[in-house]
C-alpha cells in the first residue's frame, strides 16, 4: 500500500463524519490537535471533541486533527519517508504553526514522540528552531505532572484548557513577526494555567531527590491550576459524529466536572476541585440536539449519581424519546428510578466499582461505602431486570493486607449469590464481569508519598483471586498487568530525568525493560520509595489550589479515623483554621 492510499483511508474516515471543520489555510493560525492514539480511542474523549470546536469557531484559526497510525501505516510512511499527515486537509504536520496534544492517559507518553517522528519534527525541545511548529500539551496528565514531558514540550497547559486555549491565541494573533521564542514564552506565561517548563531549572541532591525549581527572569514562581468557574457557558458535547469509535452509537454529555468524594487514590476529586454540575435545562438542550444525530445519550461524569436532578434528566431526555447510557453508578447513591430509566433504554450491565472488599479499608480510602449498602443495590439493579455487572476492585492500596484480598473474595462471592438467585427465578444467568486493577501512586492526593507494591507480589495476589473464583462459571476475570502499572507510576511521579528513560525507550521500540536495565537511572525510585512529607516533589511547582498541609492531613492515619467520607467539608474547615 503506498502513501496516496493513506490519503484516501483518511477521506474515507471524513467521508463518514458529521462535524467535521474544513478551512482555507491562508492567514490564519494554524494547530494540529493531536490524540496520541489511534482515531478510534481519540475520537470517544470529549475533551478533545471540545477543544476542536472551540478552537475552529475563531475565524483565524484553523484547527485540524492528528491520530497515531496504525503499525501498517507507520510503515508505509517511514518507507517512503512522507511526514504525517493532518486528517482534514492531509497536510504535513510539520507545516502547522501549533501541534497541541491531548493527553489522557501517561501510557500514551511514548506516542506523542512516536507522533513527532513520524511528523519529522525534533522530539527535543532545544532542537527545535523558530521554523518548528510550538509542541503544545494539555489534559488530565500534564495537570497533575508534566515533568516527564518536558524535555519534549514547549508549552504545558495546567487544568482546563477552554479559555487558557483562547487566550493563547489572543497573545499569538498580536506577536510580532520578528519576536524570538524567549519572548512569546513570557507574554504566554502570564495566562494563567500556562506552564513553560523550559523556563525552569531544576536542582537535586546526589540521591536524586529534587531541592529546588527556579524559574527564568518574568516567569511566575508557582503556576495556578485553570479551571472553568461557569461550565455553563460551554456545554461539553460530541461535536464530530462518527460510527468509527468506541461509542459510535451513541451522543455523549458531560453532565458535571470533578467529585465531592474524593477518594484519596483518584486524582480526579483533587485536580477538578470544586465538583460543578451544568445546568439541567442546558442538558436537556443539549439532548435534543443530540437526538438529530443519534437515538442513545450518553450521560458522562466521575460521578453519575451525585448530579443532584439525575431523576429529572433522564425523565426528560425519555420524554424526547432518548434511551440512556452512563458511564458508571455509584452504589450508595443509585435511585430506582435512574435504574428504570436504564432498563427502558435496554441497558443489560451496569458498571460499579467497590474498589475494596473490606469495609475498613473502603472507609479507609475514603469509599464509605457498608457491604448491605452494597449487597441491598445489587438486589436493586438485578431485580429491576439488569443481570449483567463489571466491578472495579483495587489492589496494592495502602495498609492492604492479605485478609483483604479474601475480603474481596468474599464480596464477590455474594454478589454472585445474589445473581445467580435472582437469575434461576427469571431463568436467565447473569454474568459478573471482575476487573483487578493496581493501585496507581498520583500528584496531588493524599497518596502521593506513598511507594507502590512491588510486581511480584501483585501478581501473586491476582492468581489468588483468580483461583478463588475458578469454579464460577458465570464469572470472568480480566486484570491489568502489574509491570505496566509499574511503567504508569513511573510516567506519574518521575521527574523530567524520567524523560531521559522516555527517549530511550522511543529509541529501543518500547522496550521498557531492556532500557530499564541499561540506563543509568533507577525508575524504583521513583515507583516503589516511600517519599518523606517535607520532601520537594516534582510536581510541587504546580498550583491546583489543595494545600499540601491538607493532604498531609488526608494521609494521617488519626486524622483518617476522624473524616467524615465528604471530605470537602473538612478540606474548608480546615482552610479557615490555617487561615486564622
């Protein structure tokens, strides 16, 4: 297959596309938007759905979209050395003014260079000249720590990037043709939630632990999380439509940003600190739009059940004839009638994550979450016709012990007791769905000093559990691999030394461990060491508005005990206590 039919491949995709925006490039900024993976996982993120939009309702800019080939299509390019190539207008990338990546997940850290390769553009950023397009990174990911990264970025955009991405562009429109990259990086620096990470300097001891992070002459000390003060004014909707993706039958709504829960594993209920939810008249709105383009509405939120009007706002997308998908359900907060209003759509599982067998160590996690609490909701879905469930359990979590483990065993064990029950009287088995996910060490949680457990000892405790549900035949246990969450806890706590292990192993094909082997750089002490509270981490230049004395609080084990599970309140209380 030669290049030209990479061409067609990539008007065959527009071809079955609703959305989709085609400029003119003459006089305007241009920007590849960039999901470092494949089309199909990067056109399901809605962040990145966002960002286009916005950024092509400016009539001088033209925003078009990269995705990372596939095996086959990164040969035909290397072969025949043709840059890669933009979908709207199949224009090389390296001819873009802007390459902005959107990055959702660490994992996809290696193909943003893979991406540059492929772009023929130079993966470091001091080898690139004024010619070269500016290396943009935004998302979840460069929020919490865009260390990693920095060798390879000119700019990183801290929390949410609807208006910092406009007011970049209000800087770019006024640059002076003949100002240098120095220049432009200070005028964009004083936006608030951009980050020049070339602009810092980095000290460390000789165990490699960091002592300081000093920034160049007009650059802010610290750089303050972006967020959105009035979601309202920008609904987060499916803006290109297209059957060729993970949710391709249904129109996807972000419903509300952020969690009141805050589990002290998940970075989501510290980054998007405070929780906001979009009006209900505006998804409502939004619903009858999307109703023009598909028949199913996909509610999208880290808390599904916590909007405070669910019941009305799936009562009135039902109304307009909509059948209704969500992201996943809590438990302790799930009404009857959002469950009705799943099985009217023909809803047939239901996704819940216990994330701890043991209530102690639920509780512990700041998931309060009682086993009848549990154990009462199940009987609620399965009787209301659901029979199918996915739970997510953590393992590697701290002060985990091996009673734990049979905990969650147990749980499992009624859950499918109540199934199997339910499903002999309506004579149809439902089937359980067990993902065993390792704890993960993230910025800006209260877990953020705490090591990971070691491979091998996750491993045992995944064939543990596996052999403790062997003989259920209406179970199946899917797991991820505990030496890639080894590979994420080194890309979320590195430091940008971590970058130099990043090269290597874009250089060696992705071999982690061959490079972890060969270069002189230790990633367990990164993973596994237990760091110490009055340690300088690398992310602690970054502001996402949590105190670290807060977290330190978080982590205590006697302030623990005493937390209630809504812990913002706490956080508040304990805001106006260091104040006065």
């Amino acid at each position: 297959m030669s290049h030209k039919l990479l061409y067609k491949r990539m008007k065959d995709l527009l071809a079955g596309e609703e959305g989709a925006v085609v400029k003119d490039f003459g006089g305007r900024i241009t920007i590849a938007l960039s999901y470092p993976n494949t089309y199909y996982v990067g056109m399901s993120n809605l962040g990145y759905h966002k960002i286009y939009s916005l950024l092509n309702r400016e009539d001088d800019v033209l925003c078009e979209r990269v995705f990372l080939p596939t095996e086959e299509e990164i040969n035909i390019l290397e072969g025949s050395r043709t840059p890669l190539f933009s979908l709207e207008s199949q224009t090389p990338v390296n001819r873009f003014d802007i390459v902005a990546f959107s990055v959702t997940f660490e994992t996809d850290y290696l193909h943003i260079l893979k991406i540059l390769e492929l772009s023929h553009i130079p993966l470091k950023g001091e080898e690139r000249t004024d010619k070269d397009p500016l290396i943009i990174v935004g998302g979840i990911c460069p929020s919490f720590n865009p260390e990693p990264l920095a060798s390879f970025i000119d700019i990183a955009i801290i929390g949410e990037g609807e208006e910092v991405v406009l007011e970049m562009i209000e800087v770019l429109r006024h640059m002076h043709p003949h100002e240098n990259r120095k220049e432009i990086f200070i005028r964009l620096s004083q936006i608030e939630g951009v980050y020049i990470p070339s602009a810092y300097h980095v000290s460390y001891t000789a165990t490699g632990e960091v002592t300081s992070v000093e920034p160049d002459d007009g650059f802010p000390k610290k750089i303050r999380k972006r967020w959105l003060k009035d979601i309202n004014r920008s609904p987060t909707t499916s803006q290109v439509i297209t059957h060729n993706t993970v949710f391709g039958d249904m129109y996807l709504i972000e419903i509300g940003r952020g969690c009141g829960r805050h589990c002290r594993f998940c970075t989501a209920g510290y980054i998007y600190r405070p929780p906001r939810n979009y009006d209900l008249d505006l998804l409502l709105s939004e619903g009858s739009k999307g109703l023009k383009h598909r028949e199913r509405i996909g509610l999208i939120s880290s808390a599904i059940c916590d909007y405070p009007r669910i019941d009305e706002l799936c009562e009135g997308l039902e109304k307009m004839g909509a059948k209704i998908s969500v992201s996943s359900v809590r438990l302790d907060s799930i009404s009857e009638r959002l469950i009705r209003y799943l099985v009217s759509s023909g809803s047939k599982l239901v996704s819940i994550a216990p994330e701890a067998g043991a209530g102690d160590l639920r509780r512990a996690i700041n998931k309060e979450m009682s086993e009848d609490k549990i154990l009462n909701a199940i009987e609620l879905i399965v009787g209301y016709g659901i029979p199918n469930l996915k739970l997510y359990f953590l393992i590697g979590l701290p002060g985990e012990k091996d009673e734990d483990i049979d905990e969650i065993i147990n749980l499992i064990k009624k859950i499918r007791h109540i199934i199997t029950k339910m499903g002999k009287e309506r004579k149809k088995l439902g089937i359980m769905t067990i993902s065993i996910n390792t704890f993960v060490s993230k910025p800006f949680t209260p877990y953020q000093w705490e090591g990971m457990e070691d491979t091998a000892s996750l491993n045992k405790k995944i064939k543990y559990i596996k052999a403790g549900l062997r003989r259920m035949n209406n179970i199946k246990v899917i797991h991820s691999l505990p030496k890639w969450e080894f590979v994420q806890g080194l890309l979320s706590m590195g430091d940008r030394k971590v970058g130099e292990i990043l090269l290597a192993v874009h250089r060696m094909k992705g071999d982690w461990y061959r490079v972890f082997r060969e270069l002189n750089l230790n990633p367990a002490f990164y993973v596994y060491r237990k760091k110490r509270f009055d340690e300088i981490l690398p992310w602690d230049h970054i502001d996402i508005g949590v105190k670290k004395e807060y977290l330190i609080e978080e982590r205590s084990e006697e302030h623990t005990s005493e937390l209630q599970s809504h812990s913002f309140i706490s956080y508040a209380v304990f805001c106006l206590k260091k104040k006065n």
